[in-house]
C-alpha cells in the first residue's frame, strides 16, 4: 500500500490541512471522478499516518467546499458536480498516440542539459531559486518539413539524462517514470499564441506565424509537479480529433432485464459498442494498480 508523506514534518501546517489539500488534489486531478467511494476512514489513516480525528476534520472541509458527500453506512462519496474540475481524460491514451507519433515522424536538433531553473520553471516544477534542470529540447520533422518545437524539463534530483536514441522509445510525458515516480496523472492545457525568435526558426515559419502550444504538467502520487512539457505546432499542420460519445437509447441496457440464456454477453456487446475501436471495457493495468494502492 502506497502511504503518502505528509510533507511538513514541523507542523507548521495542521496535518487535517495536509490531509485535505492532497484528497482535494486527487480529486481534481481524477484520481476519484464523481461519484466514486473514497477510502474508508481507517484507510485514509493509514495512507496518511495520522489519527481518525485528522481524517475527519479533512473530510469536513471537503464536505463544505462540496466535493464529497457522507453517506450513512456506506461511505464518503465524491459528489456528482466538482467545482472548477477539468475534463478528464487518459494519459494513457495520450501516450498511446505520442507513440503513433514517433513511428510517423523524426527528431531533430535535439539538445539535451543540465542547468539552472529560471523563476517560471521553478515556480511550474516547485523548485528552489536555481535548482538544477534537465532541458531537453527537439524539433519533429515529418516527411522532412518541421511541424513541431518539443521542449521538456525535469527536476535533476531525478536523475534521469537521456540520450537521444532514448527519446523515442520513451514517451516524453513518461520520462519521470524511469526514475521510478508513481504517476497520479497531468494537467494538460491547449491554446494558441503566436511564434517568437525562440520558436519561429526551427518551425520555419515567420515571426507572428500562429501556433497551437500544448502545455502538460506531469504529476506524481502526492500531486507534485515532476516533469513539465511545452509542445508548438505549426497550426496548419495540426488536428485535434476527439471523439465524444454519448449512450443512445438503442445501445442502453436495461437495468431490469436478464440476458437471455443464449444471449450471455448482450449486456457487455451493447457496452462495447460505445467505445471507440481499440478500447477495452477493463481499466488499464496502471490505472487499477494505481487506484488500488490507494484504495487498499
């Protein structure tokens, strides 16, 4: 079982405080979605090494901020509607087309260092002033024109420097991974802005060209920052596709009626119609054991 270091070990923050602030992060981050069961109380103590009284105190601020609900005899529940949560998606399924990614594209002008942190990657990765970095930069090129600027930077304290050849066979949000970091997830934010002296020239494009920037921040099991992506895209050369599903009527089971006995997988063949090609209706290997861990 995963048992989470409370992190101010002076106490200068009340550890019912610490409790809070690291439930209310798995929450937002989606380590519990709505509805979902949170640990039970003694559970909760274990994971945190603190008294029963401290757990509840934490779970009342959570109550009062409305992210979960007590239920009698059943538990505390993350509720239906969590104030300013993001959507929730699937680092796997990113990984899975960054890798669809690598074997469509090439890397260029890779540029691999250690070095001080300035103020703003400090302040993203929760270092201190001048903490060393490891920054690595490329350019990806398909069919040989450049179509985006790749810059990745992890604290050094990791220890992990890869060589170039290692770039492609590792998924750059998966880098901290290699250090044996336990992964809770990543804040990804997509928008535009405009290319500068710094991004215009590997891109190829002129000084005020658009571009889309892809902004992940990678976080580990106590929610802290441990790998930090910025992606350009030249804009003409880039797509978002999500699909969106939803449940129609037609593919709803019902929830009063048996399968017939020739029929035992209807159930679970209507399910799966709703997913997208390739996807399984079990939860990925990590995904459990991570909620596991948190959970047992």
């Amino acid at each position: 079982m995963v048992v989470y270091e409370i992190r101010d070990s002076n106490l200068r923050t009340p550890r019912y405080m610490q409790a809070y602030t690291a439930l209310r992060d798995w929450i937002h981050h989606g380590a519990y979605s709505p509805g979902d069961r949170l640990p039970s109380e003694p559970q909760l103590c274990e994971i945190f090494g603190v008294s029963r009284i401290t757990i509840r105190s934490a779970i009342d601020l959570l109550e009062r901020e409305g992210l979960v609900a007590r239920q009698q005899g059943r538990g505390t529940f993350v509720s239906a509607e969590v104030p300013d949560a993001p959507s929730r998606g699937n680092l796997q399924e990113l990984v899975r087309r960054l890798r669809q990614l690598d074997q469509a594209t090439t890397l260029a002008d890779v540029a691999i260092a250690t070095q001080p942190a300035d103020p703003p990657t400090a302040g993203d990765l929760q270092l201190s002033p001048g903490e060393q970095i490891v920054r690595i930069t490329y350019t990806r090129l398909r069919d040989g024109e450049p179509i985006g600027l790749t810059e990745v930077v992890l604290p050094a304290r990791l220890g992990i420097v890869p060589e170039e050849r290692e770039l492609r066979g590792t998924p750059a949000p998966m880098l901290a991974t290699r250090a044996g970091v336990d992964i809770l997830g990543a804040d990804q934010l997509i928008g535009a802005t405009l290319a500068d002296a710094r991004t215009a020239p590997p891109l190829d494009v002129a000084v005020g060209t658009p571009l889309v920037h892809v902004r992940l921040l990678v976080l580990d099991i106590a929610s802290r920052p441990v790998e930090r992506l910025s992606a350009y895209y030249r804009a003409d050369r880039y797509v978002h596709h999500v699909f969106l599903a939803a449940q129609p009527a037609a593919l709803r089971a019902s929830p009063t009626t048996e399968p017939a006995a020739d029929q035992p997988a209807l159930t679970e063949r209507k399910r799966e119609a709703t997913l997208p090609p390739g996807a399984s209706t079990q939860p990925s290997t990590r995904s459990a054991t991570r909620r596991r861990a948190l959970v047992k």
